[in-house]
C-alpha cells in the first residue's frame, strides 16, 4: 500500500493568522513537521495541501523554494484536497527526500 500524508496548511487563520510560517525554535513551523515526517517508516509521500487563494501564495513559494510538492485548491472545496492522489501528473514527495527543509 502507497500511503501519502497530506498536511493541510493555509495562511488565513482567524486567530493565528501564518502560523504555519511563524517561527518556532528559529525555523518555520511547516519546517518542522516536514522533519518530523521525515523519519516516519509509515509513510512513502508528502503533500502541503493549500488554497488558491492570495493569502496562501507566500506558503506556496516557501513550498516550492524547498521542494516541497503543493496542491492548490478551493477554500470553499475541502474535499478536493483529498482528490490529489487522483491527479496522475501530481508529483509527490518521497518520504526519504525530506528531512531539514
């Protein structure tokens, strides 16, 4: 079985907004759950899962500067991040690859 973790991320939070990017111990915090998947044995990829929305770009960039596969989708649609492993010319990100992002 191929698993894909999925993190759902997004820069718009009501009470925290940027969390996602704020820093925690001197580095982002998506940087540190990247890590932490990372030496996960359970899981062969990852995706950040994000809207389309203009807040989100900044996450998109900081995703794409390190390699990190993104999904774009609907604020509106929840669901359809969880359509990404329908999509064939997705690329994910194999769990090896990971690690100090």
């Amino acid at each position: 079985m191929h698993i894909v973790c999925i993190i759902q991320a997004r820069m718009g939070s009501t009470r925290l907004p940027g969390k996602v990017l704020l820093p925690l111990a001197g580095r982002e915090v998506l940087a540190h759950v990247l890590d932490r998947l990372a030496v996960c044995e359970t899981i062969d990829d990852v995706v950040v899962a994000t809207s389309d929305q203009p807040s989100d770009d900044v996450l998109a960039q900081w995703c794409d500067r390190r390699g990190v596969p993104v999904f774009r989708g609907s604020l509106d649609d929840v669901t359809q991040k969880n359509k990404i492993k329908k999509k064939k010319k997705y690329q994910t990100m194999r769990r090896k690859d990971l690690g100090r992002t």
